[in-house]
C-alpha cells in the first residue's frame, strides 16, 4: 500500500486512505526532499512552502507523500478542503463535469452550475432580501470586486480594512493588507483610497490578557477613526473578516461587528463580510456572520466553497450587486463549469453530513484540551477561535509580550512528528488548527497529544 502510493501516479485519496499518522522516514524525506531540490531549481523562491513533503494522496485527515508518510492534516490547505480532501462526491461531480465539457466561458456561452451555484448562495448567505452573486477565480479576486461594486453602488472611493486584516496578494487587496511582512514588502506602490481603522482585539485590548475594551467601545473607537480621518461621505465600503484569519485567529468582543454593521447602514456605507477563510461551516455556523446575527451588505467566499477547485463568490444585496454597468464585471475563467460542479457537492455534503455541527463538536473537543494545556503553562497566553478554526497565542509568561520564536520551534517540531500545523498572526506567535471537518476524532486527539508533548518538552 505504502509503496503504491509512493510511486503511483494515480494514488487514490478521499476518506478511505487509512486513518493514521505514519512515520517512515524523517519528514521531509527523501524522495520530497529530491523534489525540494528541483523545485528549487524550477519555482522562483519567492514562492515558499512551508512543509516540503510532497503529496501524492490526501483524504479524511491525512496527507500522504512520496515517501509513504502519512500526516495528521490540521491545515485543510488554508481552510479550503472543508469537506475532506478528494471529497467522494466532490471528485465524482468534478469528473462527470470535466466529461461533458471543462470550459466554455460564461459571458459567451452560459451552463447552469454558475446560475445554480448562485441560486444557493443567495438562499444560504445571511439575510433573507433580494440577492444577486457573481463568481471568479480567487479570494483576492472576489475581494477586489466587491470593492469595485460597492464603489459604483456609491458613487464613493474610500474603503476602510482593519488591522491585522487580510485580504488578498493582488494591488488592491495588499493596500488593504495590514501586515508587510511577507505580503506588501517591495510591491509599492499600493491602490489609494485605502484607510485603516483599529480592530477588537480582546487580548490584545485589554493589556494582560482581559477584556479591556468591549465590543461597542472598540467599535466606536474604530468609528472615531473612521468619521475623523475618511468622513462617511467619502466612504464606500468597510471590509471586515468577522474573525480574522492570517492575522491570528482574532474573534473580536461581542457586539463589535454589529455595532460596525449598524454604523454601515446608517451612513449608506456597503458592509463587506470577507468570509474567505471562516465560511462554509468553518465555525460552526455556515458563515460567521451568523454568530451575531450580522447581515452584511456584500458578503465574499471563496476557499471552502469547493472542495480545493478554485472558486470565489461576492453575493449580496441586489441593488448593490446590480449597480455596475451590464458587462463590467467578469473574468475568463470565473465561474469555471468544474469549480461549479465541485462546489455544488460541497454544499449538498455540507448539508448531509451535518459538517455544520461537525465544525462545533471539534470546536468542542479542540477547545476542551487547549485551554486545560494552557492552565499549566503560562507560554499559551490564549486560545480562541471557533468551531473548527481554532488558535493558540503563544506569549512570555506573564506578559502580552509574542514569542514568535517559540512558534517556530513548536510548528517545525509538529512537522518533523507528522502533524501539518500552521501558523499565523501579525506577531508571528499563533499557532492554528483548521482540520478538514472529515477528521476522525482519533486523529485530532492524537495530534493535540503530540502537540501537548512538544509544549512540554520544550519547557
Ligand atoms: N481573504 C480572509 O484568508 C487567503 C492566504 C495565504 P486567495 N488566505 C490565505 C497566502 O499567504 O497567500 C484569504 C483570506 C481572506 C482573502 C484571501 C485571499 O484569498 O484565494 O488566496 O486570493
């Protein structure tokens, strides 16, 4: 079985791979490490990859590589194959789609899975008024035209993004981009129009780990900026992660996203929700903006809607989607048939395998063990998230103070073990898990026991 893998081109994934982590060589091994080594020679480097093993297989929770190694998965891909990895019913709808026909284009000749992908989402999204949706290829990209929409509903330039927020690689979505380091350092010149307000950060507001600043009062403080430094007449757009993603796992106070929301209402500012990495029963809800009952204006997906094809969506109020003038919006390739057909079965999966609830009992589980390891151990300053998008923020003890270093030391001792753990957070000091929902409970106990050995032995 091992060897097949390791050496077949058509290694078979999806849940049925056996369910365990397995060692046999060092990690990467030899046979990724070879690849390295041309990838060196062939990829810019400017390109990185965080953990060189090469995938061959992947499915349930595990990553399988060239050299026979199994891995428990805690990283979907960046939050991506929600559904597991080669999905059964993702990988069939995929090829029946790529059967019949891959791509057609459809501004030029239309087929239904772009119409009934947006059907869904209009009726699955927050919020029960008239909806229009438009798909493209990229997190980044759908971002980018939400923007463009929101402007031409407006007739205004501004836009306001948060600190630590992230947003996308492309011109506009770095200048939205808060953090350099590794994403802006160099590309300048940025898009304009582009204002930064202070996000609610409960661990970080509160000076020693508290709730200093409630919900509604980090609001008004983002407010504050917002009236002083843009004036609401000038803003289009406020786009927010309802939990930050790359900035760390950050879920701000309750009450500081509708307070947001409101305020976008009142002054015919388009609340965009960029639901890029927490949708699609991530946190246990279908999209995090349910947690609060927040009804964004424009809301944008992408990542777990399909199953690993790429595949992106803005949907939103109708008006607003229908602003720009007939033909400007679009893409070659947005829409794709295939990422339709694979994003169909993600939903109709999400629905039959309960993956919402899935998303908070490993919450549950995850939460329980990471908060009793942090009891112990003065380093974890906080464990946060929700459902299955869950972090640690490592710390000196007693302080706010962020130890990136142990970080690193943590996240490559969980590689060299077999566990695909990221990290993340402007400070680099968090450590997140975003298991497939498909991970069996055996696994990700296994993994939070390896990581609890790894804490320990680095006391
Ligand atoms: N918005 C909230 O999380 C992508 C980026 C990894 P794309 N996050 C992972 C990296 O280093 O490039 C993301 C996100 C949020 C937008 C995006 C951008 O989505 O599909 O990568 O363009």
């Amino acid at each position: 079985m091992t060897a097949d893998l390791a050496t077949t081109p058509t290694a078979v994934g999806g849940p049925d791979l056996p369910q365990e982590r397995r060692l046999v060589t060092e990690v990467p091994g030899p046979r990724s490490r070879e690849l390295a080594a041309r990838k060196e020679a062939a990829v810019t480097r400017a390109v990185g990859t965080m953990l060189p093993v090469y995938t061959v297989a992947a499915g349930g929770g595990v990553i399988v590589d060239v050299d026979g190694n199994s891995l428990i998965d805690l990283g979907s891909g960046i939050a991506v194959t929600t559904v597991g990895n080669s999905n059964p019913r993702v990988a069939a709808a995929v090829a029946a789609q790529a059967a019949a026909f891959t791509h057609t284009c459809f501004m030029i000749t239309p087929y239904d899975g772009y119409v009934e992908v947006a059907e869904a989402l209009n009726r699955l999204t927050p919020g029960d008024h008239e909806k229009r949706t438009a798909l493209f290829n990229s997190g980044a990209e759908a971002v980018e035209n939400a923007v463009k929409i929101a402007r031409s509903h407006t007739g205004r330039q501004a836009v306001v993004a948060f600190d630590h927020g992230y947003h996308g690689r492309t011109n506009l979505t770095m200048a939205l981009t808060a953090k350099n380091m590794p994403y802006k350092h160099g590309f300048g010149p940025f898009a304009p129009e582009v204002y930064r307000a202070p996000m609610s950060y409960p661990f970080r507001d509160g000076a020693g780990g508290g709730q200093g600043v409630d919900g509604p009062t980090a609001a008004r403080r983002a407010i504050e900026v917002i009236e002083k430094q843009v004036g609401a007449p000038n803003l289009a757009a406020v786009v927010i992660e309802p939990i930050q993603g790359e900035g760390g796992f950050v879920v701000p106070a309750p009450g500081f996203l509708p307070a947001l929301a409101d305020w976008c209402r009142a002054h015919g500012v388009v609340f965009v929700a960029d639901e890029v990495q927490t949708g699609f029963a991530r946190t246990g809800d279908l999209f995090a903006c349910e947690h609060e009952g927040v009804v964004p204006d424009l809301i944008v997906t992408a990542k777990g809607i399909a199953g690993g094809l790429p595949l992106a969506a803005v949907t939103g109020r109708a008006e607003i989607m229908d602003a720009p003038h007939a033909g400007g919006l679009g893409g070659t390739y947005g829409g794709n048939p295939i990422a339709c057909a694979a994003a169909l079965a993600v939903l109709e999966t999400i629905e039959a395998d309960g993956l919402v609830e899935r998303a908070r009992a490993i919450g549950e589980l995850v939460t329980a063990r990471l908060t009793a390891l942090q009891e112990q151990d003065a380093r974890i300053g906080d464990v946060r998230g929700r459902g299955a998008m869950i972090a640690v923020e490592l710390v000196r003890p007693g302080t706010i103070e962020p130890d990136a270093a142990l970080t690193a030391q943590v996240a490559a001792a969980a590689h060299a073990q077999g566990l695909v753990v990221l990290t993340c957070g402007t400070f680099g000091n968090v450590l997140r898990l975003l298991p497939p929902l498909s991970i069996p409970d055996h696994l990700l106990t296994e993994a939070l026991d390896v990581l609890a050995g790894i804490l320990e032995a680095t006391r």
